[in-house]
C-alpha cells in the first residue's frame, strides 16, 4: 500500500508514473486527494509547476514563452476565450491552436504587433473586424498550424474581456502573472456554463456562434434561473451581485515566473477590478447574467481602475469630481506656453483634459494620485487575501470549489 501511494506523490523518485496518472485526475479528483489525510495536503500545490504551467500551454504559440510573458506584463496584455479555458483544464479539452491576446491601443498594441510578426505569423485581412489582427503561422513538420488574435480597443484589456463574455465558461483570464477562472465550480468542475448575453432571433450572434463552440467541447448548458426553495449555494453566489477578480468565488493560480522581468503594476489591479452581476431578459428571449463594469481614468491617475457601476457611498461620483479638480489644478501648474491651445476651455467645462491628452508634454514633475483612489475601491468588494488562491494546506476544499 505504501509503494501504491509512493507512485502518487513521489514526484522524484517515480515521475513518469507520478505524471501518468496526474494527467488523468480530473481537478476534483486532485481536490479529494488533497483532503484526504496529511500526506496528500499539498498534492494540488506540488502539481501547480507541472499541471498548471503556463510555459507548456504557451510553447506552441511562441519558441520562448518567458520572453512573450515579460512582453505581456510590459504590455498590459491579457490572455482569454480557448487558451484559458484548456490551461485551467489542463489541456484536456480539445481546442484550437488559437491564442486570443487583448492589448490597449497605442505603443503597447504596436509592441504586441511586432512581437507576433518576429515570432513568424502573417496577418490575414480580414476586413469585417476593424479592431482585432488575425496572424497565423503555418504548419510544418515539427508543429501544427498556429493562430494568434489580438484584440485591441482604448479601454484596459479587462474592459473589453469582461463585457464580452458570452457565457461563464469564458471567464476566464490570464496575466503576465497570475490566471483567473471566475466560475471555477460550473466551468471546471462540472463543465457547465451560463449565458452572459442575450439570445434573440437573429441566427448568427457572437452568442450563438459562441454557445456552437462551447457546445463542440462537451460543457452543458444551465438557466439561471433558480429554484429558492432550497439553500443558497457558492455557485449560486458566485453568479449574483458585485464581485472582484480575485474574490473568494474566483479561482486564482499563481504562476511561475521564473525568468521574467517583473514588470512594476500592482497586482492589486487586477485582484480587486470588480464588476457587478445581474439576472435580467432584457432584448431576450431568455434569462440571462448581465455584467457591468467600467473603467475609471484619470490623466492624473497612472493606472486605470476597473470597477462595478454601482459603488457604494457615490464612490464613483466622488471620485470623479474630485480628479476633476486635481485634473484643473495640475493643468493650472504649467507654465502659460507649454498649456494646451484648449486651456481656457478645459477651465470653463466645455472640454475635457483627457481629451488634449497628447497635444502638450507632461512634465516629469506632474503629479498622481492614485494613493487616494485605491483605498476607496478597495472597500467596494472585500478581497480576502488569504482566499487568493486554492489553499489545501488545512485539508479543506477552497470556498471557490465548493458546490
């Protein structure tokens, strides 16, 4: 009996076999093993390098994933839609080879874009898509044919992702740093899903050709409506009311970053953008969960902060109208020739500083002030540290696990 359960946890002395049947335990079976007695506390942990390593998931994509993940975090660049999903499922869904990248506009798509045309990939024209790139890059005898989409808009890349997702199996992100799944019992699981959009008439919706595709991969379709008669449920709570990405309902992994350079934003975030969930019919013929976000930014604000519509204590309304005045005393500290030409407007309230952004220099000396916002939308949606990610060490399955 004790050689048996030396095959399961002695990596070192017996990895192929170690490996063998890793591979083929679905997630809740690593749970349970886990929870079983003091041996196996830490089997999930000991698998995170091996089963959940996003080096591997990224390999096909690119001959150097530390260098494409340094680039990522430089980048603000995010990773969604069928790559996530396989990582958290460990590859056991069969999929495309298609990475779906989401960057901002600006210097950082431009870097993203050259990046991709370095690493061998052709842009396809495809003109009914005026804000995403297509690149593929051809088989040979060593890998399958490869694509990579980018997806680029002005909004940070978590606006985008969070807005257009189509169903909770979707949900599901990935950092230069770190990987979200925000529905981890239904998606992973139970390889089920909840429509996050309408469903109307129209026979060819990104909802459809999304559910077509979900379908494809085995994941079974749910209503979202409830039966209150019985006890509220974490899988229930997880798909109602405001939420943080990197609450106690998300599944949050931390990932090797062995050999890449760090690339100085707060993980903070991403761990608390928050977001609002909603059961609605709106323009449907079907129930379905409504997500909401928006973006607070600030030229006097080095970050942007992604944050649910309805913040406590007119959070949002404060906040804006108190950068407003920071934004017109920072404006006010310039000398009169290196003011922008829409100066006088921009005092009257006609016109918005983010709107010149880019027609005068910042000096080095300009003043931010994100120190007095992050507290605010920090108290929005309370994210336990400790509930960050799966923790076995007690025995216990983590709240996000939990049906």
């Amino acid at each position: 009996m004790e050689r048996i359960l030396d095959l399961i946890t002695d990596s070192e002395a017996y990895y192929p076999i170690y490996s063998r049947i890793a591979e083929n335990l679905e997630v809740s079976d690593i749970l349970a093993f886990s929870g079983t007695c003091k041996r196996f506390s830490q089997y999930y942990r000991d698998l995170t390098a091996t089963q959940w390593n996003i080096n591997t998931t990224l390999q096909p994509f690119f001959s150097n994933p530390t260098e494409f993940r340094s680039l990522q975090g430089e980048t603000g660049t995010l990773i969604s839609r069928t790559v996530s999903l396989r990582f958290f499922h460990r590859s056991t869904i069969p999929g495309w080879h298609n990475l779906a990248l989401y960057v901002q506009t600006g210097e950082t798509c431009t870097a993203m874009v050259n990046y991709i045309e370095q690493q061998g990939y052709t842009k396809v024209e495809d003109k009914s898509h005026s804000n995403k790139y297509i690149y593929v890059r051809p088989s040979d005898r060593y890998r399958k044919r490869t694509e990579v989409s980018l997806h680029f808009s002005d909004e940070v890349p978590l606006v985008k992702i969070l807005r257009r997702t189509y169903h909770t199996a979707r949900a599901n992100v990935i950092s230069w740093n770190k990987a979200y799944c925000l529905f981890p019992i239904s998606t992973v699981l139970k390889r089920e899903y909840y429509p996050m959009t309408s469903l109307n008439t129209s026979a060819h919706t990104n909802f459809t050709r999304s559910f077509q595709q979900i379908a494809t991969l085995g994941f079974k379709a749910r209503s979202v409506l409830w039966d209150y008669s019985h006890a509220m449920t974490n899988e229930m709570a997880a798909l109602q009311g405001e939420r943080s990405l990197a609450d106690r309902h998300s599944w949050v992994i931390n990932l090797d970053t062995t050999g890449i350079k760090h690339p100085g934003v707060p993980d903070h975030l991403l761990d608390q953008a928050s977001f609002s969930l909603t059961c609605t019919k709106r323009n449907s013929a079907i129930n379905y969960i409504s997500l909401t976000c928006t973006g607070l930014k600030s030229p006097v604000l080095q970050y942007t902060y992604v944050h649910h519509n309805d913040c406590p204590r007119g959070i949002d309304l404060f906040c804006n109208r108190r950068l407003q005045e920071l934004e017109l005393m920072a404006l006010s500290t310039l000398e009169v020739a290196n003011r922008p030409a829409e100066y006088n407007a921009i005092m009257q309230g006609t016109t918005k500083l983010s709107e010149v952004m880019g027609k005068f220099t910042i000096p080095s000396w300009w003043q931010y002030y994100d120190d007095e916002v992050e507290p605010l939308f920090r108290e929005t949606v309370y994210v336990p540290p400790e509930e960050s990610e799966l923790s076995m060490a007690d025995g216990r399955t983590h709240a996000s696990l939990r049906g």
